[in-house]
C-alpha cells in the first residue's frame, strides 16, 4: 500500500486550501472532504486503499493548514461550496466522485444537491445530512452573532504540547491513534507550546440549520448514486439523524447503505478502513 501522499495548495478567491493526494493523476477522481475540527490527514488510512483513484483530500477552509476565512466571512456548512467547485476547475475534473467523513459527508450532500452536474457519486462516511433541528431561525441567528463576535476577540487554543491536545481529543472520545493522528496538522509550534491552527469561529453557532423539510429537499434534489457508510458505534444513534437517513432510500434512486465495526473515526482505523475500501472500490467501479 503506497501511503506517503503530495501535498497540493490551492488558491481560489483570495482563499488558500491545503490538501493531500494519493494515487494515480489519471485515476478515478476523489475529492475528500474531512470531518469538524479534522483536516485531510484523517484520510491517510484508506485513501491509499482505493486502488485506481486519484483521490485529493482538502484541510476544509479554517481547519488544518489552510487559509481562515475573512473577518466579515463564515463558516456555514455551505460556505466552501463555491471554492470547491473552483478546485474541481483547478484539477481538470469535469465530474468527480464525493468522499465525505461526518461534517465532511453533510458538505459533499449539499453540493451534490446544488451541483449535481459536476458530482458521479457520493461516498459519506458516518452521516450524509445535516441533523435537523427545531430550534427558531432568531435564537440561531442571535447565537451566531454572539458567538462570531467572541471567537473574533479570542487567541488561538494553546496546550503544553502534541501530547496534551492529543490527551484532550482522548477525553473527547478518541481513540488513541486517531487523535495522535489528528495532533500534529492541527497544531503550529508556538513559545511555550503548541497552539491549534483552526479558526476559532469553527466552535460559532452557524447563522442558519436546516429543518427537516430543508433535508429532505437535499436528499430528494441528490441525482447520483450514493454509497453511505455508517460506523457501528457511531453517530447513527441521534435519534434526529438516524430519521433523517431512513428517508435516504426513498428519497434517493440509487442509495445503498452499509454498516462497517467501529466508532466515529472508523476509517482512521486500518481493519476498517480495509472494509470500507472494499465497498467503496465495488461502488468506484459501477459510477
């Protein structure tokens, strides 16, 4: 299995992503899209697994190595969408297959719904939708002016070092390899310690949440196949989320749906990540 990757950057609007890309440059192509406060290392189990792709696995804006949006700018699961399109442009890639882990999964279903002519098909790793909510258009709204306005006034998070962050994301419910890592594309060496390169506005309250009307409108509005593979242990268990999936068959003409052992981070795990490059090289084969 050849896993040392390329790095890549790109520049688009004023915007600087960073990513990672393994495979052949005439493979398949995969665009990767990683999951909230991950970056494009957290594919280094399996992207070199899918044999016969070229997949390029982005640090989403705000997180990992690239760039932070503006200070009048957001982080609205959206937001990436139009800089995305621009990558694709960037690589040649007319129509490319989606590969999304949780955050990263809700990302790809959105653009697939609003871009359906440059997207084959979708992989989503442990979601495919954002969770609905009840919550008021005006309490989320407040909530992310407050919360923009405070992460704005804030330094960066700093820890003692790799091993104290990589400690914290333990606590949090990772693996130990997982956050390990996750560590060291996350953080920059600064006096004293290391301090995380994401913008704190990552933690803000997004302007706007779907309903649940708003996701099924995205499911309905997915025209390609859809490959979605959820963890054991993993996020399925949100009862709001678990019944925004089971609307996926019915909403989507070509869904498939599979269950692979493991938490969260299932495809940082290498017994995983075999399992789901199996899957996902029968799906690459067919789209």
């Amino acid at each position: 299995m050849a896993g040392t990757p390329q790095d890549c950057t790109f520049d688009v609007d004023g915007l600087r992503y960073a990513g990672l890309a393994w495979g052949p440059e005439d493979g398949v192509p995969v665009l990767a899209l990683h999951g909230w406060m991950d970056h494009a290392e957290s594919f280094a189990e399996l992207a070199p697994r899918l044999t016969g792709c070229r997949v390029v696995a982005l640090d989403l804006s705000g997180q990992g190595q690239s760039g932070h949006r503006a200070a009048h700018a957001t982080y609205n699961l959206w937001d990436d969408l139009p800089q995305l399109v621009a990558i694709l442009d960037a690589l040649g890639w007319e129509r490319a297959v989606l590969l999304g882990h949780s955050r990263g999964a809700n990302i790809a279903a959105l653009m697939a719904a609003a871009v359906p002519e440059r997207v084959r098909g979708l992989i989503a790793l442990d979601s495919l939708v954002p969770e609905p909510v009840e919550a008021d258009f005006v309490s989320t709204l407040s909530a992310f002016v407050k919360d923009t306005r405070k992460a704005l006034g804030r330094g960066a998070r700093r820890f003692e070092s790799v091993e104290t962050y990589a400690a914290r994301r333990q606590a949090q419910g990772n693996a130990e390899a997982v956050a390990a890592a996750l560590a060291t594309r996350a953080l920059r060496t600064v006096d004293g310690g290391v301090e995380m390169t994401a913008d704190n506005r990552m933690f803000a309250s997004s302007a706007a949440k779907l309903r649940a009307e708003d996701v099924d409108a995205v499911l309905r509005a997915i025209r390609c196949p859809v490959l979605n593979v959820w963890a054991s242990e993993g996020i399925i268990s949100r009862p709001k989320l678990a019944e925004a999936a089971k609307k996926a068959p019915e909403l989507i003409a070509d869904y498939r749906s599979e269950s692979v052992a493991g938490d969260h981070h299932f495809h940082m795990e290498p017994r995983a990540a075999e399992k789901i490059a199996e899957l996902v090289a029968e799906f690459a084969r067919r789209v």
